[in-house]
C-alpha cells in the first residue's frame, strides 16, 4: 500500500513514561475503510499509542501522520477536529445526565440568545442514534442504561464527530455476544461508509470476525501486520507472546464435596426473582446470561452489597446473615467485582498496596504489627505467577495497562484464600497468555476444595472451567445445566434468552 | 532500551518531587543561618521544635483525617475544650481563684488522662456521625468546633484558669537539656507512624481515602474505621492541649483558635493530599517544620507578623500545587 493511500501512518513512534519505555519505535498504517486490529499482551503499549493519536497524550518522539498530514500539536480537541474519535477502554459517561448532554457536552448547539438550544439538540441526537441504528430515547439518562448501551451511546458521538478514524479500544470487554453482534452491525455499517476503525481487543474470534488487518506490538515494540484471514491463531499468538500457549486452560478435574453454599428463593427488589441454586466443595459453578441478567446483582446481594428482598443463604447448611460485605468476608467469601474502577482498585496507591489489602490478616508478626517483609514477599510471589507487568510493586496502580490492573485484581483475591470465591468477568481484557495462567490458578483453588462461582460473558471461558453452568435471563434462573462434552453454546443461549423450547422442539 | 542516563535523571526529578518540600526547608534553614547566625544554634532550634510541637501534634491526628478524604476543624476547639478541663484538675492547691476550691493536689496523671479521654470522645462523636450519617466531614466537624469551643466556655464561664504548677513540669526540660514538649511530640510521631505504616487501621485508612467503594468490598469496615480515625485527631488535640497547659501554665477557653487551621495548613505542605489516599507522618512533620521555621526566622529578623500571615497563606498554596502535579498525573 503506498504512503498517500494510508489514512494513517504511524512512524518510529516512542513514548517513555518514568521508569517505562511504553513504546519503542512503533509502526502502524490504516487504509480509508477498514479494520485494523491492534494486538499484543497487556501493557504492550497499544493503549498507549492510540491515546498518542487520539491526542490524549504526545509521543516521546517520531512522527503520526494523518490525511498526509504531520501530526504536531496533541490534544482530544484537534484530533476530533481532525476526524478522530476514540471510544475509551474505560468509560467516563457523565452519568447523572441524558443521552443527548453526552454527546454533545462541550459542543451544545446554541440558540440565537447564546443559550443551549434542547430542542436542537434533541433532534440532532435523534438523527445520529437513528445512523446507528439505536433506538433510545435521547432525554434518557446515561445511568438507566446498560453498559452495552453506553457503549453505544459512544459509538454515537464519535458518529456525531463525523470521524474519519474511530479507535476503539477492548469495546466488548463488557458485552456478551448478542451485544456484541450489535456493535459488530454497527462496525460494518462504519467501514461500509468509508471509515476506518482501529480495533483493540483480547478475544480471538473477534478479530477473525471483524477485522481486515492485524498489527501485532510486543513490549512495546512492532512486530509485524498481516492480513487478519492470512494469519493462524497460534501464528498470531507466537507473534504476541513469543512462544505458543493454549487458548484456553482446561479445568483439571478434582473430586467434587459436600454442599458448601446454598441460595434458597433469594430474590432482589429489581434485579431478579427466586433464584435457588447450591454450590459444592470444590466446584467451579459458572453463571452465564446476557448483560441485564441480573448475573452480578445476584452474586453481589449474596455478598452483601445489595440488600435482598427475601430468601435465605446458607453455608455447611446453616443459615447464615449477610447484610455487609464484612459479613460475607467473615463467612469466608470473597469477591472479584466487575467494575476495576469504581469498586476494583485503589488508583493512587501502590500495586503491592491493591494486592495485599484483603489478606492484611496474614502479614502480622508477632507483636501483631505488619510486617513489610512478608508483605513483599507474597506480592512479589502473585506478580511474578501472573506476570504482572509493572516497573515495581511500589507504582501506582493506575500506572498500569488496564489488562495489568485486571490481574492485581485476581491476585488480591486469590491471595485471600476463601472458603468461596465469586468471580464476576476474571479475565475481562486479560491477555491469553496470562489467561490460561488464571485459568490454572482458579483450577487449583478449586482442587484445594474451595467453592468457585464465576460469572463470565465468555462462553468459551465458563464451558471451559466450569463443573455446572447456571443460566439466567431476566433476573430468572433458567436453567442449571450439567457441562457435559456435548454441551453446546447454543443451548446456554437459547437458557439465555429463555426460548429453550423452541430450541428443543 | 532506555540509557542509564535517561533514567538517572528521570530517577532526580521523581525524587525531587517527591522530597521537594524537605529541600525547601533546606534551604529556608541555609538562608536563615546566613542572614542571622543565632537562628541555628541549639536554644534557637530547640525553641522552634517547641513551638512546632503543639500544632504538629494536631497535624499527626489532621494526617490521619485527610488521608481518609475527610477534614476536622474542630482540634483547635478541641484543645480549649479538653486544656480547660484538665487545667481545673491541675490547679496548685495555693492557687487563689480555684475552680473546685476544696479539690487537694491530684497526681499529674490525672488531669493528662482526662485531656485525652476529652479529645478522644469529641473526635468520636464527629467520626460518629460522619460514619453513620454520612454527613460531610467539614460540616460535622464545623459544628463541633462551635460545640467543643462553647462547652470550653461555659465550664470556665468565660475565664481562664491558671497556676497549674504541676502540668508546667511538661513544659520544662529533661536533664535541664531537652524541652519536655519535643519529647512527647517525638513520641506521638512514632506512634502516628506505626500506627499508620504497621497496623490494619493504618491500611483501612488509606484504602478508605483511596477508594470507599473498593475498601467496603474488601472488608474494610468503613464506618468503625472513619469513628476510629477522627477519635484518633480528637485524641492528638488532648495530647496537645497537655502540651499547651504545660507550656503557658493557664488555659483559656479562647485558646488555640485558628490551631486547626495551621495543622490543616503543616499537613497539606507535607504533601498530604486532599483528594485521598496520599500522605506520610514524616511530611506532617516537615510540614510543620516549615511553619515552625518561617515564623521564627521572621521574628528572628524582625519582620513584621502581618507580612508572615501572608507569607504563610502563600506558602500553603504553592505547597498545593506542587502536591496536585505531583499526584494528578493521571491521564
Ligand atoms: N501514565 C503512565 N505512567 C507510567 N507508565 C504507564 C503510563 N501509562 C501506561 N504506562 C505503561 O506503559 C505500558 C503500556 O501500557 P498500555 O496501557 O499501552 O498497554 P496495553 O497494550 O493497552 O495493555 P492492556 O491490554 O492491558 O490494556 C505498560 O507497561 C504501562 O504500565
Ligand atoms: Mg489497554
């Protein structure tokens, strides 16, 4: 492809942070219309380079050249200016305020007084949800929706910017499949109309789904682009990782014990309904369902996050009383919420501090004083076993790739050692590398005789550890199936979307 | 890979950001000693280390607070309140105008259990409802500034109480050498500091002021924590109100105001950050070494005390500024 025809190029790009080189003399090319996919392992630098053109930040040095066109002064608004949107790995919706104020804040058309025109405004939002293909109405307030929705919603306003380059980055790492087909829909309409899309994401099957070309970075440094068709997996993994891993860990089989946990009719408010399920000794009990199923409200209000509306909780068959997640943490629970920024980490603290909060029992000595020493050592046991990539345990955490913040997470709670883990999404934008390595990690746990419940989006991921699958659609547990070899995604999703019967007829 | 020498720079900017304050305190101590040579001998340091210690107790217990995201303005009020109280109990039996007139002379221990039992209790009634009310720290604590400081004058009824012969024993010296208020200043800066480095409470609350959310998940018990904390602030102004009585020998229920103000004050150009989650011991005391510092080398150079409030409130903002570049890099 010859330089002019690129809508993007990207040059010897370098960017240093304190003690990190995040990208060393990178490469990228875009072509008008396409799909471009960005991979590599957590902390690679692909969030950082697409922050780089976005205008977020500056590269250290080297060039970014759009439309023909250097790149010199970096800021969120000249890139948009330029026809540049980027859809962010977290999102920063302004909750408390409609769909409309969302996409136009900080651009509100204006009436003839200087005052911000609504009715505009809301014709306008109209027109852009409708490009989408989005039915919602514009005045609706961003914390009704759901996170897929959201997701959308910012689709729109890079729509609304009428950008040329949409950079999304890990877009589905909250989604499940039927979600995910929506934006697919939406994607293609994007690339249909001449726009190109930069696409991060971890999940495989994503990128043979969607996208055109593949660029693969690792640490920080440019590997090779292919054509995503010409390229086998295992090629694509060895080019990420530098050697071959499998997918996916399979669960190791271990003896299945005594009922640990037992729910009995528990129901919430507005969540969901008469949901009884039991949970044994070392089992893996995954709970599949689409985004709204009211999968983490269940395992939250068990926790005591939520208050339940009735029902009983029972553990080595006694009930029990949980209306605080101290409560739950002293029956031994634990859990991995699915929301790393507002209940996950503690952003301006160390790695070493988010790792250890949780088990600050196990690092007394003997005067009952912490002991810095053991402290250290048992961190620095976790980053090593899940590869944290870190310049050292004393950065702060929001230093780090989001998929590194992700594996924290897992150590804090894997570090507690409980009785009865909840995972809600463990290894959401986890690299595969480092998935199969979790995947272990929780296999063991279980061969120890804990009791696991994981929720996942990913249907590979809960048919592949998990003894028994809950099902749940609506806030109503549909199904509890046994995973049997001939278990298929089909039949989770037709429990998903409670249209079993017609499945089986 | 990036040169050694990338790095070593990089290496003398990060530290420099983060012991700036400690290199302006360097360097106000060269400029004094050269402007006035008696600035650095011992008396003179000693003098500033006493005066520090009353405010830098508070800002040991304000450190606590802000870390935890929250804020107390009722420690000045606090020290009237518990000084007034522990100064009845300490009055010299030949004292004139004796506030219990038949009350014989009680062993120092006495009065200093009761500052401290005073100052713990009023922090813990804020901490209290802060935690169960959700109220917001600055205005819980506003109200009990207002409470302690009227509680503080209607025991006195409005009067100060002196001869305290046997509490000014804690603003003499030890082996005639040492001033007994650094000695207790020192000892509540070990305590804070293990307190907040090597213990469980410590951890909580950092991880409350770091993220509430994130903390109630992970067990942290976030009401207990937050009582625990602002009983803890409560507890350093007694201690200081100990000190302050021993020290001026009387105690007026007007006493101490504004203190709040100059602890919140050491503890923010300590690098102690408001937004939560950041802040050391060791910047609370440098904080209030600045403080202390300034303030006598302008005495010192005899310069006028209307232009150190002004220098002082300067001082504060810079330091804050600083502080917000240094943490808020967050992209
Ligand atoms: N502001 C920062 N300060 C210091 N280091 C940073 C900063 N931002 C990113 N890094 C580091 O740069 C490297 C690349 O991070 P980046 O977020 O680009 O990774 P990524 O490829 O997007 O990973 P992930 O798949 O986990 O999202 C990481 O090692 C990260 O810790
Ligand atoms: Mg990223």
């Amino acid at each position: 492809m010859s330089a002019e025809s690129n809508l993007l190029e990207v040059i010897g790009v370098v960017k240093k942070f304190p003690g990190v080189l995040a990208l060393n003399n990178v490469s990228l090319e875009v072509a008008p219309g396409e799909i471009h996919a960005l991979m590599g392992e957590n902390g690679a630098g692909k969030s950082t380079l697409v922050k780089c053109i976005a205008g977020i930040q500056a590269p250290t040095s080297g060039r970014i050249v759009f439309k023909g066109e250097d790149i010199t002064e970096f800021t969120p608004k000249k890139a948009l200016d330029r026809g540049i949107s980027m859809i962010h790995q977290e999102l920063s919706p302004v909750v408390h305020r409609s769909i409309m104020e969302n996409i136009w804040l900080g651009r509100e058309p204006l009436n003839r007084f200087g005052l911000v025109d609504h009715k505009a405004m809301y014709r306008k939002t109209q027109e852009v949800l409708a490009e989408i293909d989005l039915q919602e109405d514009p005045r609706t307030l961003m914390e009704n929706l759901s996170v897929a929705k959201m997701q959308m919603i910012e689709i729109a306003k890079a729509v609304s910017y009428d950008a040329k380059l949409i950079i999304m980055d890990e877009p589905t790492s909250a989604l499940t499949d039927k979600e995910i087909q929506q934006l697919f829909r939406i994607v293609r309409a994007l690339r249909d109309k001449g726009k190109s899309i930069i696409y991060i994401s971890h999940k495989l099957e994503e990128i043979y789904e969607i996208t055109d070309r593949v660029t693969v970075y690792r640490d920080g440094t440019y590997i090779g682009t292919e054509r995503t068709l010409d390229l086998p997996v295992q090629k694509m993994i060895n080019m990420m990782v530098g050697r071959d891993v499998d997918e996916l860990f399979p669960k190791t089989p271990c003896p299945i014990g005594e009922v640990k946990l037992e729910v009995r009719n528990l129901s919430h408010a507005r969540f969901f309904r008469d949901v009884s399920f039991t949970a044994r000794r070392g089992e893996i009990l995954g709970i599949a369902g689409l985004v709204g199923a009211g999968r983490t409200e269940l395992i939250q209000t068990i926790f005591g996050i939520y208050k339940k509306a009735s029902g009983t909780i029972l553990i080595d068959g006694k009930e029990v009383e949980i209306s605080s997640p101290k409560d739950a943490i002293k029956a031994n629970m634990a859990l991995l919420t699915e929301d790393r920024r507002t209940s996950g980490i503690f952003p301006m603290l160390s790695v070493r501090f988010n790792m250890t909060i949780a088990s600050m029992g196990q690092f007394m000595n003997r005067v009952k004083l912490l002991s810095g020493q053991k402290i250290a050592r048992k961190s620095e046991e976790y980053r090593k076993s899940i590869h944290v990539k870190t310049p050292n345990l004393e950065q702060k955490i929001m230093f780090l790739s989001g998929g590194n913040q992700q594996k924290v997470l897992v150590a804090r709670w894997l570090m507690t050692q409980p009785d009865i883990l909840f995972l809600d999404e463990p290894t959401r934008g986890i690299d595969v590398g480092t998935k199969a390595e979790i995947h272990r990690l929780i296999s063991e746990l279980a061969g120890q005789g804990k009791t696991i419940i994981m929720v996942s989006s990913e249907l590979p991921e809960v048919m592949g550890m998990s003894d028994r699958i809950l099902v749940m659609c609506k806030g109503v547990a549909t199904g509890i199936v046994e995973n049997t070899p001939d278990l298929t995604q089909d039949t989770l999703m037709a429990y998903a979307t409670n249209t079993m019967n017609q499945e089986t007829a | 890979m990036v040169s050694a020498g990338i790095i070593k720079t990089e290496w003398v900017k990060e530290k420099l950001k983060k012991y700036g304050i400690v290199v302006v305190l360097f360097l106000m101590i060269v400029g004094l000693t050269l402007a006035e040579p008696n600035f650095i001998r011992r008396t003179n340091i000693f003098n500033i280390l006493t005066q520090a210690s009353i405010f830098g107790i508070m800002a040991l217990g304000l450190t606590f607070v802000i870390i935890s995201k929250g804020i107390d303005l009722s420690v000045g009020s606090i020290l009237a309140f518990a000084g007034v109280v522990a100064a009845s109990l300490a009055q010299s039996p030949l004292a004139t105008n004796k506030y219990y007139p038949n009350l014989g002379e009680l062993p120092l221990l006495i009065p200093i259990l009761v500052a401290l039992l005073i100052g713990l209790s009023c922090g813990a009634v804020s901490g209290f409802f802060i935690a169960k009310t959700k109220i917001p720290a600055f205005i819980a604590t506003l109200g009990m500034m207002t409470i302690a400081r009227g509680f503080a004058l209607i025991y006195t009824n409005g009067r100060p109480i002196s001869n305290l012969e046997s509490m000014t024993v804690i603003g003499g010296r030890v082996f005639g050498v040492i001033p007994i208020p650094i000695l207790v200043y020192a000892g509540a800066i070990v305590l804070s500091w293990i307190l907040l480095n090597n213990t469980k409470f410590g951890k909580n609350v950092y991880a409350i002021g770091g993220n509430a959310t994130a903390a109630e998940v992970s067990g942290v018990d976030v009401d207990k924590n937050l009582i625990m904390i602002y009983a803890y602030s409560g507890l350093m102004a007694g201690l200081a109100a100990v000190v302050f009585a021993g020290r001026v020998g009387s105690v007026h229920p007007g006493a101490a105001q504004m203190y709040e103000l100059t602890a919140i004050a050491a503890t923010t150009i300590g690098g102690t950050s408001h937004s939560g989650g950041i802040g050391t011991i060791w910047g609370a005391f440098v904080g209030a070494l600045v403080l202390a510092v300034m303030r006598n080398g302008f005495t010192l150079l005899g310069i006028d005390a209307y232009w150190q409030q002004v220098t002082e409130g300067a001082i504060i903002i810079v330091a804050v500024i600083i502080d917000m570049r240094k943490n808020a890099r967050k992209d």
